[in-house]
C-alpha cells in the first residue's frame, strides 16, 4: 500500500509538471469543436433542375447571415429513380455535417427534390441527421404532368405509382423532423394543386406564383427562412 500511494504521487506531481510547462510555453491544449449555432442547410433541386435553381435563395441565405460554409447545394441525373438519388442526397448530408461538425441539417427542396430527399429521411435512415425538412411545389402525391415523359423518375412522379404509394405509406411525415411544404394553386407543373400538401406537416399556401417563379417568390423565402431558424 505504501508503494502504491508514492506512486501516486509521483504520477500527479508529473501531470502539474507538464501543465505547468505547457501554459509557460503558450501551448494551446486541443478542445472539442464547438457545436454550430445553427443548423446547416441543403438544397435538393427538382426533375430537369440544376444547383443553380437555388441562386436566389442562397444569396438571400447569406444575406440572412449565413456563411457559405453552412450551405450546401449540388446537381445530379434526374432521369434516374428517386431510390438512387436519394442515396446521393444521404451522401451530401453526411457531408455536411461532417464538414460543419452538426449533429443535423435542413433540407430545403424543390419539386422532385422533395420526393428522394424524402425517401432518404424514410429509408435510407435519415430521420435522425435532419432537423426541418422543406418541400417547395412538391409532387408529394404524383402530378398528371408526369404522364408526358418518360424517365424512371417521371414513372414514380404519375400519381398511384408504386414509389409514391410506399414512400406516403403509414405515415407521410414519420420521425421528429419538422416537416413544412409551400404550394401554389397557380402551380402550372403539379397537378392537383395540393399534392404538395403532406399529412402531419405545416402546410402553407402562396400567393398565384408558377412553378419555377416559388424559387425566387420574397414571400416564400422569407416563410422558408422563418421554419429552419
């Protein structure tokens, strides 16, 4: 027991040695990362769009005072199923996070962007890495514009399609994610109108605005901005 007690000793004395000589020295010690003030953002663009659909809004994000380091946005094929585009927005996630050290992220999407981003948060196990989720002129229950073409993604648009049937069954809006959707009764590409509209989310009808002027409509961003806060 004596041994064992001088050894302690000597063991503490060690560690305020070195303490002592590392704040003499003005050797910083590491500290976790600071959590983020906020959570970042994604933005998943629809059928036939690009990163640059988000223009608009991701310079009335940074004029909101986010910093681009917060923001992520990015294109892919849309002409693939939505099963598969959804693996790359759980990609662009995990980036995210990763990059900003958040424990979770905002996904703000547009059009189809709404389908696979959430078919990630339902399958893909998603639910636990997003915080608000946004769908901006969503085909959420299919649109009769999807009947005019042909791709895999156009497929699991057309209203009754086996995609939208698993993705809206049991439960629309499953998890503790904040799910909010905007629509338009004026909306020339989403046929109904309220398909947008998701069961256990906060829904929000616009002005008379088309589907692509929802993108850069002040009264939408400002609604959007005001959810993910």
């Amino acid at each position: 027991m004596h041994n064992t007690s001088i050894e302690r000793r000597l063991v503490m004395a060690a560690i305020t040695l070195v303490a002592t000589a590392t704040a003499s020295l003005g050797i910083a010690t590491p500290q976790a990362a600071a959590a983020p003030a906020r959570d970042p953002i994604l933005f998943v663009h629809g059928w036939q769009g690009s990163a640059s659909d988000w223009n608009y809004m991701w310079g009335r994000f940074r004029d909101a005072g986010y910093s681009a380091e917060e923001m992520a946005r990015f294109s892919y094929n849309t002409t693939q199923s939505n099963k598969d585009i959804a693996l790359e927005v759980k990609a662009q996630v995990d980036a995210l996070r990763a990059k900003t050290g958040a424990a979770k992220v905002d996904i703000i999407t547009h059009s189809m962007g709404g389908l696979n981003s959430r078919w990630y948060l339902k399958k893909l196990d998603g639910l636990d890495s997003v915080d608000d989720w946004v769908s901006i002129a969503g085909p959420n229950h299919g649109t009769d514009v999807a009947n005019g073409c042909l791709d895999a993604s156009c497929e699991e648009m057309r209203p009754g399609s086996a995609f939208l049937a698993e993705l809206n069954s049991t439960d629309e809006t499953p998890g503790r994610v904040n799910y909010g959707t905007w629509w338009s009764p004026c909306d020339e590409i989403i046929n109904p109108d309220a398909s947008t509209i998701l069961g256990g989310a906060t829904n929000t009808q616009t002005l008379c605005l088309g589907h692509i002027a929802l993108l850069s409509a002040s009264p939408v961003f400002e609604g959007v901005r005001d959810f993910v806060k």
